[in-house]
C-alpha cells in the first residue's frame, strides 16, 4: 500500500503546488497502478509475478498496458472478465476475474427437497441441463442405496448423449463465429434445433428439463421416438462430415487455430482441466471409460483424441465426440430394454397417476413426496459424469432430513478457466477470442 505521504505528494505534484520527490512519486504511482489493475507487476527483471508464473521483463512498465476485455463481451461467452497486460500486441499476463452471474444454486439446493433438486441443478450448465441432473440423482440414489431399472438407465444415456451433441454444436457454432467463419453458426445452431425439438417432445421443455431425477426419470419415450432418434443420428452423420470438410483444410480456419492456445498434458493435470481440452492434449480419459455410469459401459465408443493441446485440437476432438455420442444414441435405440422408467420403491417413487383418482392413500403420498420429499438416510458421497466440458460432479451430504445438508458441485468450466493464463501467455491479443471459445466455457457453470 502507499503510504500518506506519497499520496499527498502526488496530489500536490498534480495540482501544481509542489514538485514532489521523483523516486517517492515513480514509486507510489507504480502501486497506485498495481493496486488499479488488480496486479502486481514486476520489480525486476525476471521477478515472480505470482506463484505460478515468472515472466522476463524486458520492457519498463511505462511500455505495458493492461486492457480489460469483458464482462459485456460477446466474444467471453458470459459475463466473464479478463484483465490483461499488453506488451505491443503480445499478452504477457492474463487475470480471469468471475463471480458476476453468481446465484447461489449450491446453497439454494440445501433448503430444496432431493426431489426438487434437479430443478435447481438443471440450470448451471445451461448447455448440459441432462449431466446436471444424472450428477445429482446418482448422488442421492448412492445415499439412498437404490438402482434404476435399466430402461431408465438407458433413457439416461440417450438424453445424455444427445445432450452432448447439442452443446457440442453450440461450442462448434460459435467458435467458428468468433473466428470469423460465419455460415458454421448458422449451420450448427440449424443442427442442434434438431435435438431440442427432440427434447421438447420427450419432457416438454428445450432446456431446463427437470427430466432426470433420482429414482429414474421423469417420463417414458413417446411414441416415435426411435424414428426422431435415428434421424439425428443420420443427419448428425451427413451434416458434421460437411462442415468438417469446411474447415478442417480451410487456410484461414487453420492459420487462426493452428498453435494456438496451446497447453501440455502436464498442465492440464496440475490444474485439473478435464473433458476435450485435456483430451486434446493426448490423454486418453474419459469417465465413461474409467468410471462408467448409468450402464454406459454397454455400448461401443471411442475417445478421440488429439496431439498438440491447441485451439485445432480442441476444435476436431468435439467433431469426433459428435460422432460417436450418434454411435451410442443409435445403440441406445436399438437395445432399449422393456420395464419401467423409474424405480419401484414407493418411498422415493410417487403413485402411478391413474393411482391418485382411486386411492386416496396414493393421493396422499403423492402429496407427500411433492411437498415435503423423502428422507435420505445420513451419509456423505461423490458422483461424476463426463459432462461435454469435462468432469461434472456432485457431492452430497445427508444429516438424515429430506433435504441436503450440503451441497457442492465439480463445475468443469470453472477448472478449465484456470488454464486460460497459460494458454494465453505470449500470445498475440487477436488470438484471445480462439482461445476462450476453444474452452467452451459456460458462466452459469462457473459461478453457480
């Protein structure tokens, strides 16, 4: 901090009253400065900046500049903010600075039922409302100690995967609008309209489902929905292949993309970045693999993955996932087993509707279960799945009450944002735009 003096003589120095000392007046503005900026710039040359990054400094500060790039940006994807130090045009230092859509969903799901839960958790990840839910229910049946029948796991992993696709769509649409290749937001936007129609048939809503919810799921298949599925699938098939073509040779889409944004795997690790930006760097994982859920083992799949960590990378392994969540999809369809969609443990599952208008004791605990829920013995426990931008998971802890004690979830846009400062390092500031949408990152993930 500048202490009194400085302050006053700086004051002084710019009303014109009185020359200050040259060294107190350089020092107490360098801090004035830093402390405006939000950073703490070097002393010397090659000095630590922060503790994790040393960058030499061959310039004076006087030459530096920091910009600030957001939060009313449409480039950022959000409402995130990023402070960076320019040196010309290269980016020597980047501060992601969140925490402006806050709404509290974590601590809101601790004075929500287990049954309302998934109402809450559906709209983090906006653009994978169905993984928020599975992380959440598969939380709570772990508390409880109950297993779905396999049609609603099936159910599941179609929803899920077809969720994949759409945000992978929405991923691909806008990086390519951020770049500059226009005609691939209109055509990804047209695909993924394809899947929320789906969607809207099978629980009413194009987003924010509340679909999937512990005990199984909300409601069956429609009749026809096997056709809807394999018509995706198709389309999925033919139209990826051709904007693929687009881009994948396209000079201008790889000289912006090529050696761009570019992290190692080791990096990824240390900051525990997940889902196609750690793939993109040669790591084979994947928790559908590793730790497979709601019997998603069942099914053939592969992992793409890439080889340099870049923007490139990170673009083709989201066209190969396209692909192969329209392989599982179309296994889904053709092995859906018979039974029903939900569990048949009347403590968590609420009546059949025809129950309710011949019972009254079903109309009763159909009440119940809807106003006050069902109480989930005590425990503690973590569930994850692989979401379409890395691990998503929910931990959960029951003091026994029909409502959690606490709440927290494994958000992967929030660790992915942590490698941004590495992959924007000594970069050109025109490469910034590639590079945050490359990490697909979604705000509402982030700041919850």
């Amino acid at each position: 901090m500048t202490d009194q003096k400085s302050r006053q003589e700086i004051d002084l120095w710019i009303s014109g009253t009185e020359e200050p000392d040259t060294a107190a007046t350089d020092e107490g503005a360098q801090e004035m400065r830093q402390e405006e900026s939000g950073f703490r710039l070097a002393e010397q040359v090659g000095a630590v900046v922060s503790d994790d990054y040393v960058f030499d400094d061959e310039f004076s500060d006087d030459e530096r500049m920091i910009v600030n790039m957001g939060p009313q940006h449409p480039s950022t994807h959000g409402v995130l903010r990023l402070q960076i130090e320019l040196e010309g045009e290269i980016i020597r230092r980047t501060k992601p600075v969140i925490g402006y859509l806050h709404t509290g969903m974590e601590k809101t799901a601790e004075a929500l039922t287990f049954m309302q839960g998934p109402t809450n958790v559906t709209r983090m990840d906006y653009l994978a409302s169905f993984h928020n839910e599975l992380a959440f229910s598969l939380a709570t049946e772990r508390l409880l100690g109950i297993e779905v029948p396999p049609r609603a796991d099936a159910i599941r992993v179609l929803m899920t995967e077809l969720n994949r696709i759409s945000s992978h769509l929405v991923a691909m649409a806008t990086n390519g609008m951020d770049i500059g290749a226009l005609s691939i937001m209109t055509y990804g936007f047209r695909e993924r309209e394809q899947v929320l129609a789906f969607f809207e048939k099978v629980t009413g809503l194009r987003m924010n489902h509340n679909y999937i919810r512990p005990g199984g799921v909300a409601a069956d298949l429609p009749p026809g929905w096997r056709a809807d599925v394999k018509a995706i699938a198709e389309n999925m098939r033919a139209r990826i292949g051709d904007y693929d073509d687009m881009l994948k040779e396209n000079p201008i889409w790889t000289g912006r993309t090529r050696g761009i944004g570019v992290i190692t795997a080791e990096e990824c690790l240390a900051y525990s970045v997940t889902g196609p930006t750690l793939r993109s760097t040669g790591i084979d994982w994947d928790l559908r693999k590793v730790f497979p859920y709601s019997g998603i083992d069942q099914y053939e799949f592969d992992v793409p993955v890439g080889e340099q960590g870049d923007v490139y990378d990170r673009y083709r392994v989201r066209i190969e996932e396209i692909l192969q969540s329209a392989r599982i999809v179309e296994q889904v369809a053709e092995a859906m087993p018979k039974g029903d969609y939900r569990s048949d443990d009347r403590k968590v599952t609420p009546p059949p509707r025809a129950r309710i208008d011949e019972s009254m004791e079903a109309l009763i605990h159909h009440f119940k279960i809807f106003t006050e829920g069902f109480r989930v013995p005590p425990g503690e426990t973590y569930a994850a799945v692989e979401g379409p931008r890395g691990e998503l998971g929910c931990y959960i802890v029951s003091n026994g009450e029909g409502i959690p004690y606490r709440v927290h979830v494994r958000a992967p846009s929030f660790y992915n944002l942590q490698a941004l400062p590495i992959m924007m390092a000594d970069s050109l500031v025109a490469d910034t735009i590639a590079t945050i949408a490359s990490l697909d990152p979604v705000m509402g993930d982030v700041d919850r």
